[in-house]
C-alpha cells in the first residue's frame, strides 16, 4: 500500500513537472496599445488576457499580456518603455511609422512575413504593405479598417433640435461659427466645442489635400498641398494662419474650451459631461453610422454627425496605424504570429475590442453589440471600443449597435473614390536630419497646440514661431524631403 501511495505521489510530482513546463513553455507577448477609452483594473484585464490565451496557447503557443495606454501618452510611454528595456513586442506606429523605423524601435518584417502572418498580408495586400516599407524593407501591417478618414462635426442631436439649428448647411467649419454662437447664447453655461484631445480641437484635421510626408498631423515639418510636388513650409501658408485666427476667435468668443490646448481629457469624456455641444474629428463611416457608434461612449446622449471636409489618402493614412514589432522582442516570431490572429481570428480582435461577453457588452439578435443593461463604456470593467479602427481587422468587429451593416459598402467606395496623393508609398528617412528633426519637434511641441486651440494670438506668435523653426533647422529638414521625394518620383517613372 505504502508502495502504491509512494508510486501515487512520484506521479504527481512528474505530472506537476510536466505541467509547469509546459506553462512555462508559451512564449510570453506583451501587446501594446492606445486606447480612448478607460484603463481598466488589472483584475479585470486579466479576466480578457486569459480568455485570449485560451485560444492562442492551442492556436500558436502563445501567451499574451495586454498593455493598454491612454491615447495622450501612448507614443512617449512606449519609446520610454523600449529605452529603459522593459518588455514590449508589439505596437502601434499611431502616426510615426518614419520615427519607428530612423530610431531602430521597430524589427525589420520582410523576412517574417510569409511565415509568420500570411493571412494578414494576403488581407491587406501588397500596396499597403508597401506603405510600411522603408528602402524596400517592411516594418509594419497596416491596420485592415475602412482607411479614408473624413472630417466631421460630431454634435448633440437633442440640442440641435431644441434650437432649432440646421446642420445640414454646415459644409465646413467657417459654417460653424454662427452655429457655436447660437448655442452659446440659448445655454450660456454650455461651451459649444470640446477638444478631441489634448492640444487639438479638430480643425487641423479639415485643411485639404495634405500630405504630411511620413510626419503626422500633430507635427508636421514640411508637406506637400492642392496636389503639388513641392514640399512647403505649412506654417508659412495662408492656410494654416487662416485657420488659427479661426480658433482664435472661438476661443476668445467662449465658443471652445479654454484649456483645449493642454486638457487631458478626451472628447467622448468631455461630451459624456454634458458640458459641450460638439466635437470635430475623422471618421471612416457613414455620418448616421458614425454618430449611432459614438452614442454610449459620449454619455448616451443622441448624437448626429456632419461631413465637414473630404477624404484624402497618403502613405501616412496607411501606415499611420500600422502594427510593428519591437527591435527589442525576445520573441520576435511569437509577436507576429499574435498580431496575425488580430487580423484572421474573429474571437481575438471581439475579446480585444470588446471584452467578455455579458459582462463588458451583450450581442443582439442581429448581430450587433451593446453595453450591458445600466453600464456604458465609463462603467463597464473593460471595453476598447474606441479603438476598433486602430487594430487589426475592422471587418472581423461586431457593429455597435444603431449602425447600418450597409455602411461598408459606403466605407468601401471612400477608399476607392477617396483623393489619393501623388506620393503614395513615398517614406522619407529622417536620419541625416535627425538633430533638426529633434529641435524643430521641441519648437512645435512649444507652440502648435496653443495656436491651433485658439489660446494664443496668432498675430503676433505666429512670426515668433516661423523664426524659431528656422532657427531649429525646418529649412533643412524641407530640403531633405524633397531631395528624396524628387529622387522617389524619379525612380517611380513620374
């Protein structure tokens, strides 16, 4: 008997062995992203990440740790993240694939992909693979989404209607002037516009036919505009102090939000107060869908959305959300293949969006989804909605609920019929200007944000700003660009 329990006990002491190694044996990936919506506790996030492991050990032998950061901080907190050694595998370009790549954050993919991510490169296809790339090599997958964003004002339907406030004349954002100061007049402790974020209050997002030159709009340092092939300096232009002394006005009129420029808040917080009447930002969506999407987010007020600009697509658009690899991953293979799932398994990119299902939203019988009963996004234990045009497959998502499954059609013809720039695929690397890059950065960062909010007089900081640029080096930084753009055009045959 005592020999039996003895041969009992071994057993288990083997089997426990064998079944910590084989826990030990998943390869661990820690999976960066930005998110608009609340960081949740780290019980409940644990609650989803085991959910998701119990399909990627079986599927790819992976393990994945979910690393949610608020949208403001995202990009400094991963570049310090990566700097300081911590472990992070994959992560979004969120606007600065050229930065990814001239600083050596991201891994080189080219040589990955076909093993590691066939679906998704078959999904996205080799032109927006090729926006990821830099001297041929690629670094990115663009997020699969609806790609070609229009700006739009996102408003409270049940204000406009008790005002009696004809949206539908609204074309672009001079219309919206007269609009902020009826409201401001019937409800003087309600500010008209909220900022989108931090430093933007959206009217960047509506200037025409831009093409950033592998910058972004929160920084941009020499681009091309109206379809031309000559880089420019865009805060030279008369555009871009048209546009301040918009803000400006706004701003001194009361018709936006006074901290704009330096806020932490997001618009979907902001609008969920009940303090604001609008917002501008770009979507991808019909307005109906757009308007129906963002609802339960912005505090379940009925809300409508006005096309305020065109579309216009760049090779930022497609790499701007493009999903990388750290330089720094120890498991460079096990991170690709994870992202792979976000893009061809439906389960993963719901749990990732969306959470547990019944405790963070509940399907309808048509196959939309909703908040439970007495949550919204600020009170369920997890949810990135907001996110869903951010990470892998939009197509594989559930619809919220109030939109109109028809609307791909929509998203689809946007993409096709959508202006397109004639640098397409260009990318500009930034390395033999990278201290010009560093300074004219700090000088924007100083000064952009409180210009385009309207909390600064364009008038006299305007000059202040263009002679500190080109102290900092932005003339060089425009003769780069061109040099390689021309040098692009040649090779391309245009």
């Amino acid at each position: 008997m005592k020999k039996a329990l003895s041969l009992l006990l071994v057993l288990l002491m083997v089997c426990g062995i064998a079944c910590t190694a084989s826990a030990e044996s998943y390869d661990k990936v820690v999976l960066s992203y930005a998110t608009f919506n609340n960081i949740p506790t780290a019980e409940d996030l644990a609650v989803v990440e085991e959910a998701i492991n119990a399909i990627t050990r079986a599927k790819i032998g992976v393990e994945v740790k979910l690393m949610p950061i608020v949208i403001w901080d995202y990009s400094s907190q991963v570049s310090l993240m990566l700097q300081g050694g911590d472990q992070v595998d994959l992560f979004q370009s969120l606007g600065d694939f050229n930065n990814c790549v001239s600083t050596g954050m991201a891994r080189d993919l080219t040589d990955m992909l076909a093993a590691d991510a066939p679906e998704a490169c078959e999904l996205v296809g080799q032109d927006w693979l090729e926006a990821c790339s830099n001297k041929g090599r690629i670094y990115g997958i663009p997020t699969l989404k609806p790609i070609a964003l229009t700006p739009m004002v996102v408003y409270r339907q049940d204000i406009a209607d008790e005002l009696g406030l004809d949206m539908s004349a609204v074309s672009s954002v001079n219309d919206l002037t007269d609009i902020f100061r009826k409201v401001k007049e019937a409800k003087p402790d309600l500010t008209p516009l909220a900022a989108v974020n931090g430093g933007n209050i959206g009217l960047n997002l509506t200037i025409p036919h831009v093409d950033y030159l592998s910058d972004d709009y929160y920084s941009p340092k020499g681009m091309l505009m109206n379809g031309e092939l000559t880089v420019v300096d865009y805060y030279a232009s008369d555009i871009f102090k048209s546009t301040c002394e918009l803000a400006r006005t706004w701003y001194n009129e009361g018709l936006v939000m006074k901290d704009a420029a330096t806020t932490s808040s997001t618009a979907a917080e902001l609008m969920s107060s009940g303090n604001y009447f609008c917002y501008i930002a770009s979507y991808s969506y019909p307005e109906a869908d757009t308007a129906a999407s963002l609802e339960a987010q912005c505090g379940g007020y009925k809300l409508g959305a006005k096309i305020v600009g065109s579309a216009f697509l760049d090779t930022s658009a497609v790499n701007a959300l493009s999903w990388m690899v750290s330089s720094t991953s120890k498991v460079p293979d096990a991170a690709l293949k994870l992202l792979n799932l976000t893009f061809c398994d439906k389960d993963i990119i719901n749990l990732v969006i969306y959470g547990i299902e019944g405790r963070d939203y509940v399907k309808n019988d048509d196959g939309t989804v909703r908040y439970p009963d007495g949550l919204e996004a600020a009170s369920v234990p997890y949810t990135a909605q907001l996110s869903c045009g951010t990470f892998g497959n939009f197509f594989l998502m559930y619809p919220m609920e109030g939109t109109d499954p028809d609307s791909l059609v929509w998203e689809q013809e946007q993409n096709r019929n959508a202006e397109t720039s004639a640098a397409m695929g260009f990318t500009f690397d930034n390395k033999r200007v990278k201290t010009q890059y560093t300074a004219v950065s700090n000088v924007i960062e100083q000064y952009l944000a409180g210009l385009m909010c309207g909390a600064v007089d364009p008038e006299t900081e305007i000059p202040i700003f263009l002679q500190r640029l080109n102290d900092a080096g932005l003339g060089d930084i425009i003769a780069a660009k061109q040099a390689q753009l021309d040098d692009w055009l040649a090779a391309q045959g245009k």
